[in-house]
C-alpha cells in the first residue's frame, strides 16, 4: 500500500510537502524523503516522535543510538512506517537537526493502492518555502506549577541548615 502524508513545518506560514511512500519503508526511508523534499542537506540528527490526537510527544524513534551501551530506544532504519502510523494512529512529530531543532507535523492523508510505473517515495506538492533558520519557538514564561506562596514562618518547616 501507499501512503500519502503531509509534513508541515512548524511555523506561523503554511510551508508543507506532500509525499508518497510505501508502507513497507522504514522511517529512516521516510526521513530521507522528508530532508530531500525540504532541501535539507540530510546530514544532521533526527528523530520521530509518536503522539496522540493533540499532537502530545510520545515515544522517540531515534536516526542513530546516541547511548554509551546501547538503550533501548527505536531507531529508524529498524522501524516499518506500517508500524507507527496507521490510520487508527495517522500523527507523527518529526525532529530535523537537534541545535537548529526544525519541527515537523506529520500526518497520514490518504492511504492508496500502488501504481504501476511510478517511483517511490514520490514529492506530490510543494506549498511554501523553507526559511533560513527554523521559526523561533515560544515557550511558556510562567511554570506551569502553582507554587505555594503563602509560607509566612519558615522557621517552623524543620529545616536543617547543616544537613551536608
């Protein structure tokens, strides 16, 4: 089977390419399309992030294993696209370049029949130009704790000044 999948950049214009692969490729064949459809050199670290319908990160697929003994992460060129994105799971987050940190929603269009003739993975539509440097990313300036002000003696929290 073919997938269709659309991978947008994060950022505030509309910058998307449209792909076809087969199910059958691993992730690390979909990144290779993904940095060629981008004009990405494709030379940098990346990784695939599962995640629910809200875009929520889940479970990294790692290009490369970057642990001193070998971990337990799942690495692209071991994982079939058939296997992390289906049409009961269709979203995905894509990572280019750990320092420059290019952020990708991927998500799974339309699932077809293979067409005689054609080459796979295929650049279907090209809407937007990559920018320069990858959009800023904006985080939250409070901490999402709410964290208890109203202590008035901290004297009687039994706190041991010489505890080291």
């Amino acid at each position: 089977m073919i997938y269709k999948i659309r991978v947008i950049l994060d950022a505030e214009e509309d910058i998307f390419r449209d792909l076809e692969i087969e199910d059958s490729n691993t992730l690390e064949d979909f990144h290779n399309a993904i940095t060629q459809a981008f004009g990405f050199m494709g030379s940098e670290m990346a990784s695939f992030y599962t995640c629910d319908e809200e875009w929520n990160q889940d479970e990294e697929i790692a290009l490369f294993d970057m642990g001193e003994n070998g971990s337990d992460v799942r690495l692209m060129g071991e994982t079939l696209l058939e296997n992390v994105l289906t049409e009961e799971s269709p979203k995905m987050i894509y990572v280019y370049d750990f320092l420059s940190m290019w952020t990708f929603f991927v998500e799974l269009a339309d699932v077809v029949d293979k067409e005689d003739g054609r080459t796979y993975p295929n650049l279907l539509f090209s809407f937007g130009e990559l920018p320069d440097s990858p959009p800023e990313k904006k985080f939250e300036s409070k901490p999402s704790i709410d964290f208890d002000d109203s202590i008035d003696n901290y004297e009687d929290l039994d706190f041991d000044e010489n505890w080291n």
